[in-house]
C-alpha cells in the first residue's frame, strides 16, 4: 500500500503594498498569485519559487508550509 507524503511547500504571505514598485517585481507576485496585502498562497519548495521570492524579498513573508 502506498503512503502519502506531504509535499514541502513555502506558505508566502504579501506584507507590502506592490504601489510603487518596478513592473517585474509586481508580475512575480502576481504569477504567485499575491494580488493585496494580506494574500497568502502555498508553493511548491523549489528553485523557482525560491528565485521569485528573492525578486520580492522586501514585499513578503515566507514560512515553511
């Protein structure tokens, strides 16, 4: 029989309002689906969530899932 196991994932959190910022940094937080404060989304643990993260440090909350 097979087990589940969970898949690691990052829970992103939008602290920052995205008014004022550069277009590329507002489009990585849409393409992680953060559209207002207080959005809250679970990604995958990986490279590239890892790098859009990073785009937008200064916008965001990042805690393991």
């Amino acid at each position: 029989m097979a087990t589940k196991t969970k898949a690691a994932g990052l829970k992103i959190t939008l602290k920052k309002s995205l008014i004022g910022s550069k277009e590329k940094q507002i489009a990585t937080a849409l393409s992680l689906g953060l559209k207002k404060i207080g959005d809250t989304t679970v990604q995958p643990d990986n490279a590239q969530t890892r790098g859009k993260i990073t785009k937008i440090s200064h916008l965001v909350e990042v805690t393991e899932a």
